[in-house]
C-alpha cells in the first residue's frame, strides 16, 4: 500500500499545456501513472498529445473531476495565478493537490492553506515549491524521477526536493512505500507531522525517513509529535550543518535565529526523542538500511 497516492489515483494536471505541465504529464505517464485529462479554462475542449495518447483539456477542475474520476490535481501554473489555481481544486474538493510551483508570494499561499482550512480541509495540499509525491511502483504526482528506487517499506517525508531524490537513491535497494516532498516553503500545506501520522497508521510502512533543513521550528515539532505518537523507527537527516553562522540559506524557509532553527538543535531535538540522526545523507541511509535489518 501507500499513503495518499496509490495505483488507483487519476491524476489531472492544472496547466497541462504549459511547458512544465507537458514535459512532467509525460514523465508520470511513462512511470504508469493513471493521468486522466487536465485543466486550462482558454484551452478547453481542446487534447494534448502524449506520445500518441490524447489526454483531455477541461475548463474547470470540477468538470474534469466529473468527466474523469480524478481524485489528485498536480499544479503546474506560474507563481501568479497559483492562488486562484488552488483555491479552484479546493472549491471542487479534490482529494489532494500537489502545488510544485516555486516562487508564489508567501501571502498567496497562506490564503489558499486557510481556504482549505475553512473548508474542513476536504483537500490535502502537498507544497508549494515541492517536487511532489511518488509511491514506487504504483503512481507519481509530481516531477520525483519514477526510475531511481524500487517499492519497499520506509516511508520517507523531506523538505528538500534534491535530497528526496538522493534519500529514494541510496536506498533503492530497500524500497519505499511512499516518498513526500513536502516544500520548504515558510507557509506549507502538509506538514512533517501530517506525513509522520500518515506513515505511522500505514500498515505497510515499517520505518520512517524524516528529512529537514536549517529554519523555522518545523523539525522540532515534529519531534515533539515523535515522542508522543509515533512508535516506528525513525531515521533522521537536517541539512545545513555547514551553513556559516547569521548567513540565510537555502529555501525561503531557512531562516535562522540565534541557536534556534540550526542544524545541531534540530539534531538535538530529534535524538532527545529516540531518532537517529546522520551528519550526511548516505550516513543517514546506512542508518535506515541497519534498522530495515531488523524489522
């Protein structure tokens, strides 16, 4: 099994006849994900052709939630019309929603997370400016490379779209259940805490791979939730260990206050609550590939 996609997904794409939409609609269809149409309200009525496959242009999410099926929408618009893209999918209460676009203003995503809030949250978002969400072997929602893992049972959630790819990589030969990219974003839809619970109620995820970055207090909230909840094994990897002191780094979400928000407090916070945390992302796997030992 898997958690939030499965083989049984039908994917649209919001955007599907911009370039990022047309490029990635062919990547998941190559992977044999079971994408089902897309969404551009000048284009409707209108097919894109994916190597001989002709995949329907709707005007609206909901039209093509009832012509299709789908139950996921991957977003692949630019930064301004993301906001009103969102709330359209939210309106027409798709199940999920994968925001990959980077670059929307923080205010912009803060009003489309509390529009699905006020709408008792029917729909999950994953992102934005995220690489998506794949479950080996089954289906893929985004732009994480179908080929570079095999199916197993660690589950894997992490801010950072390069080091999922590098995470699924070094562990290919264990395989995961599903991998999330989260975002590292300041204002994300799905939390290291949503995918923990997710994974933790998953009867086909043994363990648990939990990727963070330097900024914000994310990580160690979630090792608050760690403590209480969650009873799997949980490896664990911060990036920014290097990062010069008072420098900001990395993603918009990487801003670090005095002590707090470092790599080494991160770090600190997760080992405190039982998590094994390596300095680097290989150390990390050969970690997570000695506790699949004993399972």
């Amino acid at each position: 099994m898997a958690i939030w996609l499965t083989e049984n997904s039908k994917i649209i794409i919001q955007g599907i006849t911009g370039s990022e939409g047309t490029k990635h609609g062919r990547r998941m269809l190559a992977s044999g994900a079971q994408v089902v149409g897309g969404v551009n309200a000048r284009k409707a009525g209108q097919s894109v052709d994916f190597d001989g496959k002709a995949l329907p242009v709707f005007g609206t999410v909901k039209e093509a939630m009832e012509q299709t099926g789908a139950d996921v929408s991957v977003v692949f618009v630019p930064p301004k019309f993301t906001k009103d893209a969102v709330v359209e999918a939210v309106d027409a209460e798709i199940p999920l929603c994968v925001v990959i676009t980077e670059g929307i203003p923080v205010h912009d995503t803060a009003y489309f997370w509390a529009y699905a809030e006020k709408a008792a949250n029917k729909t999950r978002i994953i992102g934005p400016n995220c690489p998506g969400i794949a479950s080996p072997g089954q289906s893929n929602a985004g732009i994480i490379p179908a080929d570079i893992t095999t199916p197993g049972r660690i589950g894997l959630v992490s801010k950072s779209g390069t080091l999922t790819y590098q995470m699924m990589y070094e562990l290919r030969d264990v395989g995961f259940s599903t991998c999330v990219g989260i975002g590292g974003d300041p204002v994300i839809g799905t939390t290291h805490i949503d995918a923990l619970k997710a994974f933790q109620d998953d009867p086909d995820t043994d363990a648990i791979v939990m990727i963070g970055e330097i900024g914000g207090d994310a990580e160690e909230r979630a090792a608050a939730y760690i403590e209480q909840n969650v009873t799997k094994p949980v490896v664990g990897y911060v990036a920014g260990f290097t990062a010069p002191e008072g420098k900001t780094m990395g993603h918009a979400g990487a801003i670090v206050s005095g002590s707090s928000g470092t790599a080494e407090a991160k770090k600190e916070a997760l080992e405190k609550v039982g998590v094994r945390v390596g300095k680097t992302p290989s150390e990390t796997a050969v970690l997570m590939r000695e506790i699949m030992k004993n399972v």
